[in-house]
C-alpha cells in the first residue's frame, strides 16, 4: 500500500471519528474514491488498537462502519464494469435516511436532495437499496429495526410522489421499496396493510408493464389490506380502502366492463357510509363527483335512469365544490352537467 494512501486512510477514519453527529455520509460520499477493501483493513486495525486503549466507543463506530461499508465495497470491485459508483448509491440512501428522520419527511428538505442527485433514482437504486437495508436492520433488535423500515417507508412515499426524475423509474424504485418493506412487516398488522396499500397506489400509476396486470395488482393488494381495514377497527382506512378499490374497478381492463362500473359504484357508496358530509366534505364531494362519472359510463339499467342519477350526484358534488372555493371542479362539473 502506497504511504500517502495509508495516511489518507488515516486521516479519512480520524475525521469520520470527530465529525458532528449526521455528516458521516456526506463525508463518505467526499471521499468515496477511498473506499476500498485496504480502507476496511485500516479501519479493522484502528478499532482494535482504540479497543485495547479503552476507546470502545470509537471501536464500535468504526466495526460498525466496516460492517455496512463491506458488502458495498464488494459489490463495487465486482460489478462496476458500467461505471457505477454502488457507495455513491449507498451514500445517497443514508443521506436520504438521515434526512427524513432528522426533517420527519419534510418534503422541503427530501425533493431537493433528490433533485440534485436524480440521475441515481434508477433500478441500482434499488438494488443497493435493499443491501443497505439489510446490513442496517441485521443484528439490531426489533424496535430498532421497525423505526428503520418505517424510515425506508417514507423516503419510498417521497421518491413515489417526487414531481422530478424520471417518472416511470421513480415508480419502479417505488414498488421494488413497497416490496422489501412489506417483507419485513408483521402480515396481518396495520402497518402491512399500510404498505400494501402504499404498494396498490404504485401499481394503480405505474407506468412500465402491462397496464391491465397493474391494475390487477392494484386490485389484489386493495383487498388484502381490507383484512386488517375492517370497518369497525379502522373505519376511515376502510372507507379509504373503498375508494381506492372504485377507483381501480372504474380504470380496470380486465373483465366485465358494466359489470366493473358496477363494482365501481359498489364500492365508492360503501366509502360513503363512513366519509359523510359532515366529517368529510371535499371527500364526500370528490366521491359524489366520480359516482357521477361511473353513473354517465354505466352500461347496466336504464341508460334515462343512468343519466339522471349521474346529475343528481353532479349537483350533490356541487353544494361543496362552489365556484369560489374550488373553481376548477366546479367548471368541471358544469361541463358535465351541459
């Protein structure tokens, strides 16, 4: 080993040791050009030197360290052929991490850090996202390992709903997250139905693929979440899960076309029970405006009879969407109403 690269080596560990809490990884990210199987060796030699000083707090970091930074450096010598940098990956994951634990996902602070890096929000994205995952929950216990997974959950909600980037890969990063936070989720609990309803929102506005076998997915996953949604455990989850199953019945390919519009109607006057004017204005609207597009495209009944209700729901929606609170769905529904 080179002298100067060893004392870099050195130098880099020193600064990583008496850094602010927080500013690791943006230091690893500086410095990724260091980060190597030598750099590990050097890192190992440290720690047990600070061990055998009593320094064991310094020790742990750095063994720690090793032990997320090994299985990265790895994959770097091994598969880098296209270029790729996999640390920077794994550096940009952490930093997004920290940012939403530090931030509570603050949309304000996560959007520009995705912005400035978004050519990273790719399918290597996701494949060094589930290696950091793993060596971030491994050996941790299990309240430790929920606040993690529930980290990756949220920055997956923010890279779903970034306006940048590409969309159609932001959606993939998306459901290949869902995924691997799904797997680590207790089935059956409120928080697996919450990533599977996260999940079916992914397939519902994915791009790639079939676009019928999404829906279906969509479908599928709506209806798990049902089993743990169930309406007198956790009633507006229940009645969001009925809207979203009606919206995905009222876009569905496969099929019965009436007898889907039907399913539509179904579940969108279930989601009504509990999203009441009272409690749930603008929800309650939004559902009486697309009871009346379902009505207007229903193939079943009296096409007079069809007609009429999808007008009666037009005009319920409008005593909520005035012209001067909600101008634009009130011009939408006027041209309906023409």
């Amino acid at each position: 080993m080179e002298e100067s690269r060893a004392q870099a080596y050195l130098e880099l560990i020193h600064t990583l040791l008496n850094c602010p809490n927080g500013s690791e990884p943006q230091i690893l990210q500086d410095n990724s050009e260091l980060l190597d199987v030598q750099f590990l060796e050097t890192c190992e030699l440290v720690a047990e030197k600070m061990a055998q000083q009593g320094g064991q707090n310094g020790a742990n970091f750095l063994r720690n360290l090793i032990g997320q930074l090994a299985q990265l450096i790895d994959i770097n010598d091994g598969n880098n052929s296209a270029g790729e940098n996999p640390q920077e990956y794994a550096n940009f994951i952490l930093e997004l991490l920290q940012a939403e634990d530090g931030s509570n996902s603050n949309t304000a602070v996560i959007y520009p850090m995705l912005a400035e890096r978004q050519h990273l929000l790719n399918a290597r994205f996701s494949e060094i996202l589930e290696q950091v995952m793993e060596r971030l929950v491994g050996g941790e216990n299990a309240q430790t390992i929920d606040s993690i997974i529930s980290l990756v959950e949220d920055l997956t909600v923010n890279i779903s709903n970034f306006p940048g980037g590409n969309r159609a890969d932001n959606i993939e990063i998306a459901i290949a997250a869902y995924q691997l936070v799904l797997n680590n989720r207790q089935p059956g609990s409120e928080k697996f139905a919450q990533t599977q309803n996260n999940l079916a929102a992914a397939y519902i506005t994915r791009i790639k693929g079939s676009r019928a076998e999404n829906v279906e997915m969509a479908i599928a996953l709506y209806g798990a979440a049902l089993t743990v949604y169930t309406l007198e455990a956790f009633p507006e989850d229940w009645a969001m899960a009925q809207n979203n199953l009606a919206a995905a019945y009222a876009n569905r390919i496969n099929g019965s076309r009436a007898e889907n519009i039907d399913r539509a109607i179904a579940f969108f006057e279930a989601a009504l029970t509990v999203r009441t004017p009272e409690q749930f204005p603008e929800d309650w609207a939004m559902i009486q405006y697309n009871l009346g597009n379902a009505y207007n495209d229903r193939i079943n009944g009296s096409r007079d009879e069809n007609i009429e209700k999808a007008r009666s729901f037009y005009e319920a929606a409008l005593t909520v969407y005035t012209r001067e609170a909600f101008p634009e769905y009130w011009a939408m529904i006027q041209n309906k109403l023409k």
